[in-house]
C-alpha cells in the first residue's frame, strides 16, 4: 500500500495464480522482526486507547516468534509455510496454542487467540504478508479494514463515501464496496489510488470462486467517480462482457470431438447466421451442436458420419425427448420438437446445398427425424395454444385487482414518504393509524445535509421494523408504471426497456390543429418499426415517469443500455425506464421487471380457480392485450399492427381466447371489406380521401368527451357512448353527466312504475355505465398537472 510504512519494490515468482501473479518479496516483508515491532508500535491508536499500543507489539512479537518457527526468508514465505492460507478461518488455531505454551505466564485460550488476531491485525496493516483473497474472505478480519482505510489513504475512502452518501447508497452496500477495495490494497499492496481495472477484474474472478460479489459493481463506479479509473472506463457490467462471440467459439464450447464434423458445424451455421439474430443463433448452437452432436458423440464415442445407423438414431430420438440439464435434468421436456426440426432442417438444407456445392455432397445423408417423429408437433401446439389460451382466460379478469394493487401501494408510501419528509429525525408521526419514527442511520447522520437527506428511513412502532422508504418508493413506483405501460401498450419486455424519450412523438391535424401523441416502438424481434396512437392513461403514465427521470433538469439522462440477449451495449439514449442502482443512472433490465411484479404478486396474493398462488409475466399482459382489442371489436389485423406481428395466425394464438367471438368479428370483418373496398382501391390515397381521414378524427367529439374509435370501424354500440368502452369522457362535462344520471334514475322510477321491465334492464345497463364514466372523469381530474411529453431539444 501506498503509505510511510511501505515501499514500492516488489519482486513476484512467474506463475500466475487466480489473482495475478505471486508476490514473494517486496521490502516490508524482508523487514527484521525488530523493524517489524518497531513499526507496529508506531502505527496510530485513538487517544483513548495507549493500551492497545502496547498490546498490539506484544501480540505482534509473538505471532512473529510463531512465524520464525516456519522455513523462509522472508515473512511472506514463512506465512505460506505455517498452512494459515489452507486453513482459512481455523487458522489462529496453531499461533493460538502456541501463545499459550510460550507465554511467561499462564494465559487462556481466548487471549491467545485475540493476540493471534491483533498480530495479524498489525502485519498486514504494515505490509509484512499478503494473504490471498480466500483466506481474506475466510478469516473475517473486520477491526482490520477500519485501520487500512485510515493508513492507506484515509483522503481517497472520504472521498469514496461522499460519493456513495450523494446517490444514496444503502449503508451495508457501501461498507461491503469498501471492504473489497480494502481487500485487494491487502493483496496487492498497493494503495487504493494505484489500483487498475486488472486488479478489480482479477479479484472479481477471485471472488466468484468464493461467493456472490455483491456491491462490486459499486467499488468499480467508485473508482470511476473519484477518477482513479480513466476517464471513459466502462461499466463492471460492459468490461466482463465479451460481447458476441463467433460461431467457432461458440461451437468449441462444447467440445466436439471429430474436426471434420467441427468445421461441417462451423460452416453450416456460418450459412445460417446472416438470416437470424444472434439470441437465435445461440439457440441454434445449443441445439444442433450439444443437443444432437455432442450427445452422440458422449454415447457413441469415435462416430465422425452424419449417416446413422437405425439403433444409433432410435437411441438419440428417445434422449432427444428428455431434458439433459438444469433443475429438471432427466425428465420429459415441455416441447420435444424445437429440437427435432433443427436437426431435421439441418440434413434438409445439406441435401439441398449439395445440388449447388460440392462441399456439402460428402456430408449429404438420410435424415433421422422421419415425418412420424413429427406428426404430432400440430396436436403438441393445439395444447400448448390451449394451455395459453386458459392462463389468460385466468389472469385476464384478475388483472384489474392488479393494478388497483399496485396504485394503493403507490400512493400509500408515496403519502408515507411524504410525512416522513416532513418529520424531523428522532420524532414520531402517525398514518393511518399506525404509529412511525423517523429514524437515520450513521453514514446518512455523518453526511448531514443533503445527503442526510437523501434516503428516509423510519421505524415502524407496532412490529418494529426498519423501513427503507426511498426504496419502498421507488420500487412502488417503478411496478406502477411497467404495469400501466405494459397493459396499455401490448410491447414485449425488451420493447418496454428500449423505450426513449425520443419515442414520443406528436402529429397535429392540419384542420382542427388537434394534436395526436404517439408512440415509437423501435425495432425488436421482428425487425419491424410501428407506432402506436397514446391514450390519456398511457400518456399519464409516460408524463409522470418522464418528470421522475429528469428529476428537476432539462432533459431526461442519457444512458446505454446493455442488451443481454445480442450481448451489445447501444449508444447513450434518454431511456425511460431508467432508475438509480448504486451511484448512477442504469436501464433497468428484464430481471429487474420481473422482480418487481412479483414482490407486487406477492403482496396481492391472487389466487386462481385451484387455489394456488398467480403469477403475471411480462408476456402475459401482452396476451391480455391483444384479447381485449380483438373482443372490444377491434380488427384483427389491426391488432396484429400495433403488435408487432407479421403473420396473421400468430395474432390468433394471441387473441383467439374466446373463440367464437373472435372468429365472428373476424368473419364480418372480411365479408365487410370485400363488399366496401374493390381491388382498386388499394392505392396511394386521394387528396379527398386523406381529407376525409382526418374529418374523422375532427368528428369524434360527443356530448360527454372524445370517441377513440380507431378509423374505419363501425360503431359497435349504434352511438350509445354510455356504454361504449371507447368514450373517452371529458371532465368538463362532469355537470351535464350527473344531469344524465338524474335523468336516468327517474326514467328507470318510471319504467318500473309503469311495468316496462325490458326498458328498466336497457335503462340500468346505460346507469352503470354513466357512473363508471362519471368515476373516470373524477380519476383524470386528481391526475398532476399537465407535464410536456416531447423531449427538450437543446441547442
């Protein structure tokens, strides 16, 4: 370490280890055991504390005396031979008995063992051994890394929390980032402000051999903010990951055996990669390398012929039915045919490729999978589209409990935060009956100000518990806004993610001078761009978590996101679903989406028909998407636009939950085109036509608000708006309603009077729906102010 006690001159053997090469000698190691006591009596104790002087060189010496007993010439040599680093944390065990036998007078057990330790304490404070990263890890020397943060660099550590307290890092986060920094200024023996990508990398390898490397993400940032890495250094994240790998090197994982199939593998895929992403070429791989080539090559070791003999196929075709790892490994896997047709169109193209190219005529050979083996991969999707079909026949009337779920707990703690905001430390408040004190933890008191400021925490009086209500927060208001995003839009998971500030976009009608927002969906799985119109709850939604991401400033934070699934990081783009994760701004990532909705699920505890516990996935709001369009009377292949599907029939496995209904509108759908629109009029649109597309978005408005009718639909409710899910009620009219309502009522008295019960049942069917529309007027007017969605463009 870089300190008065220690030099810089290190000489290390040539054998790398985990960790870096091995350092035998460097000068405080060579240090006489007299030099060694002499600068342990040197090193800093509190004022209060003159008699830990005095025993830290009296255990220094003896752990010393211990130590000499051991072949070596330096101490670092004769710390490898004692087998402290073999015995990890049974190590003080040995130096332990030995105190006990060599001491002037009797002494226990334990003071032999804390004289052990504060010797141990003491040599690596001055740099006389380096242990290795697994005994740092095992011995649980906590006293130690206090006194390396105060004899290293105490200026750099300083500056290293202030970081952490300004982002509001959580206390036990930002001790377990300094703990690794500590450790690997141990290892090495440098100081904190010498230390390089190399080292950190190096102990994270380290690390992950032990266990989980929590908050070494946040000791890399630290490294970046306090300019100890230079400037541009990637995240922890972006410099572990290798990006895409090339298709050799994704084949040689496996380690196949015979080269020559080796290089068939190598350049069939090379063949196939231009066509599909790499998420799909790696499933490619799995399959057609591991899950056909490999497995015959682990039970039919020496085979080097794609021609398989009847038994040697027979034998694959029944593993090929069995899962060959993970949690169910040797049970039957859920679709037995993906596997199946890979291999199937692997010797279907070989034999087509060979009418063109010589190569592959020597590799030309009878096909395992016979038209049998696959019969039945239409009945296996019939009940897999069943199954589907079933899960959001389920969670489809459930989803309403959801989202009433999630806005309760959002406006709780967002009112739980706010009083606690408002109550000094130390003081009691109470919220809905329940009892809180606000309460700070030490590194928020030691910040003061701002950054004491920054995480609220209180104590909750009836249980006792801890709340962290910054996180509360932030998670009740991030798993609002994936679930309103997600149920209002229909995108993919990926899609939610890749959402920008830049994908909001406006298109004002040249005659009303009305301006219709919507939504940019980049390109994602199929490639293909498409817009979708935003809703007022939709643009509700966008408006809040663009307001929470700018966070007081001009524009909203311009982040990369790092694509798991092509292992790419794009360019800085202002996400929206970004969010603070240590001490800066981070796209949030699919395992973070799911993790969030179900902490949600788990606090609702939805129940289905069975009695077991519900879960939603991303997915299955798209699903739940796409069924209401298509039963709300949407168009199908309107539906299949705004999802994003090139094929009709995948729309159907989506929406084609209620059958006949679906089919029905489907049907008179097709029959009402074909008589109103002739062949010729599918063309570029007239100046009158595109005149008479935009009258229709002039001739929405209606006695109570606007008709999202999308263009060219009939009116499915023959203009009884009450009724029509489509009406989008205007507050300002929330007078002329209750009118309405009145109306209704004595109308209904009336009806019932007079015996007219079918009017009574038409009358009460409008009732109901006038009061949900009176209660969605009531909704959009406690919405916030109104906050602009376009992005800010800066000069």
């Amino acid at each position: 370490m870089s300190s008065a006690l220690t030099q810089d001159v290190d000489i290390a053997l040539t054998e790398p280890d985990a960790a870096g090469p091995v350092v035998v000698s460097w000068p405080a190691t060579m240090w006489t055991r007299e030099e060694v006591v002499k600068r342990a009596r040197a090193l800093p104790v509190g004022a209060q504390d003159t008699d830990k002087r005095s025993q830290r060189v009296k255990s220094t010496d003896r752990l010393l005396s211990w130590l000499e007993a051991f072949s070596g010439l330096t101490w670092q040599e004769r710390w490898n031979a004692s087998g402290s680093e073999q015995a990890l944390a049974t190590w003080s065990e040995a130096p332990t008995g030995f105190i006990c036998r060599t001491s002037d007078r009797p002494v226990s057990k334990f003071v032999g063992h804390r004289a052990a330790v504060v010797g141990l304490n003491a040599l690596l404070c001055l740099g006389v051994i380096r242990p290795s990263y697994r005994f740092l890890f095992a011995s649980r020397l906590k006293g130690t890394y206090d006194h390396i943060r105060e004899l290293s660099d105490p200026q750099f550590f300083a500056e290293a929390f202030a970081v952490c307290q300004r982002a509001g890092v959580r206390d036990r986060h930002q001790l377990d980032a300094m703990r690794h920094l500590c450790r690997i200024v141990m290892h090495t023996g440098r100081g904190p402000r010498e230390l390089t990508t190399d080292d950190l990398l190096s102990y994270y390898s380290a690390v992950l051999e032990i266990r989980q490397a929590n908050s070494m993400a946040l000791s890399w940032d630290i490294m970046r903010e306090t300019g100890v890495f230079p400037a541009g250094t990637p995240t922890l994240r972006a410099t572990r990951c290798r990006g895409q790998l090339t298709i050799a090197e994704l084949v040689d994982a496996f380690d196949v055996q015979c080269q020559p199939v080796r290089e068939l593998l190598i350049r069939y895929l090379s063949e196939r990669a231009p066509s599909i992403d790499y998420s799909s070429l790696t499933g490619l791989v799995g399959n057609l390398v591991g899950g056909f080539w490999k497995d015959l090559e682990q039970h039919h070791p020496g085979v080097d012929s794609l021609h398989l003999s009847p038994e040697v196929a027979r034998g694959w075709l029944e593993r090929a039915r069995v899962r060959r790892g993970g949690p169910g490994k040797g049970t039957a896997r859920i679709d037995p045919y993906g596997l199946l047709f890979v291999v199937r169109a692997f010797y279907q193209d070989l034999a087509q490729w060979a009418l063109e190219e010589p190569y592959w005529v020597t590799w030309a050979a009878p096909c395992p999978v016979r038209d049998e083996h696959v019969r039945g991969s239409m009945k296996h999707q019939r009940t897999r589209r069943a199954r589907m079909h079933q899960r959001t026949r389920t969670l489809a009337p459930l989803l309403p409990q959801l989202v009433h779920s999630v806005e309760a707990r959002l406006r709780y703690v967002e009112r739980l935060h706010t009083a606690a905001h408002e109550t000094p430390i130390s003081a009691t408040f109470a919220l809905d009956g329940e009892l809180f004190q606000r309460v700070q933890a030490k590194h928020d008191a030691e910040a003061g100000g701002q950054a004491g400021a920054r995480r609220l925490r209180v104590l909750r009086m009836a249980d006792g518990q801890r709340l962290d209500l910054t996180q509360d927060e932030d998670e009740a208001f991030w798993t609002w806004a994936i679930v309103e995003t997600l149920r209002h839009t229909g995108v993919r998971v990926e899609e939610l993610l890749e959402l920008t500030h830049l994908a909001l976009v406006t298109y004002r009608l040249p005659d009303t001078g009305e301006v219709v927002p919507l939504l940019q969906i980049v390109p994602s799985k199929q490639d293909a761009e498409r817009v979708l119109l935003v809703s007022p709850e939709l643009a509700h939604v966008l408006a809040r978590i663009i307001q929470r991401v700018r966070a007081g400033q001009d524009h909203v934070p311009l982040v990369a996101r790092y694509d798991p699934h092509e292992r790419v990081t794009g360019a800085p783009l202002p996400h929206l679903f970004q969010r603070w994760q240590g001490i800066e701004h981070r796209v949030m990532s699919p395992a973070v989406v799911k993790r969030l909705l179900g902490r949600a699920l788990e606090r609702l505890a939805l129940r289905g028909p069975d009695g077991k516990l519900l879960h939603y996935t991303p997915h299955d709001f798209r699903r739940i998407f796409a069924t209401e369009a298509v039963a709300g009377g949407l168009p199908i292949h309107i539906a299949a636009k705004l999802l994003g599907h090139q094929d009709l029939n995948t729309t159907q496995t989506y929406a084609a939950v209620y059958q006949d209904d679906v089919f029905r509108h489907h049907a008179a759908f097709i029959a009402r085109r074909r008589a109103e629109r002739p062949g010729e009029e599918y063309r570029e649109p007239t100046a009158t036509e595109w005149a008479e597309f935009e009258r229709h978005f002039t001739r929405r408005k209606v006695e109570l608000g606007s008709c999202a009718r999308p263009y060219g639909t009939p009116c499915r409710h023959e203009h009884a708006c009450l009724r029509c899910p489509m009406l989008q009620p205007d507050p300002a009219q929330a007078m002329r309603l209750a009118e309405i309502i009145n109306n209704l009522h004595e109308r209904i008295r009336e009806a019932t009077e007079r015996g007219w019960l079918g009017e009574v049942e038409g009358l009460q069917v409008s009732l109901a729906g006038a009061r949900q529309k009176l209660q969605q007027m009531r909704k959009i007017r406690t919405q916030a102010a109104t906050i602009p969605l376009s992005p800010t463009r800066r000069a």
